[in-house]
C-alpha cells in the first residue's frame, strides 16, 4: 500500500472510529488533527480528503465540516484505479 493509500484508509478508518454518518458532520479539524497525530502530513491529508469526494465517499462542507455521504464496503476500499 502506498502512502496515498494509507493515508486515504486513515481518513476512513477515523471516520468509521467516531461513527461517522451522513446525519452528523465531522469537523474537519479532529479529523486533521488525529491523522497529523498518526504522523500524515497536511499535504497528504487534503489529498485524500479530495480523492474521497471525488469518489463521492464524503462531501467537504463549509464551516470546516466533513459530511460521509457513504462507507464502502472492503472490495471499493481499493481505489478506483486498480479496481
């Protein structure tokens, strides 16, 4: 797994943690502060945060909010590209 993909899996594994649901927005700075805290740079946290709602997995919001709009299931864990 390379770091994309790690830090994409982080993402997702802390939202699942917390119970995340499309019901209660996450605010972005817990989310950014626990995977700065796992050692993943801002840089690559934003990316992954964008890749997610480009997959439609999450919407940013304003007012610093992260809505899930969906969990994948494991096989969709994997990126599009090597699907």
């Amino acid at each position: 797994m390379n770091r994309r993909e790690e830090t994409r899996a982080a993402v997702i594994n802390y939202l699942r943690s917390i119970h995340a649901s499309p019901a209660a927005p996450v605010n972005l700075h817990h989310l950014t502060v626990a995977l700065a805290k796992a050692n993943f740079t801002q840089e690559e946290i934003v990316r992954a945060l964008f890749w997610l709602e480009a997959d439609r997995v999450l919407e940013l919001m304003q007012g610093n909010l992260v809505r899930v709009m969906h969990f994948m299931t494991v096989d969709e864990d994997a990126p599009a590209s090597t699907r």
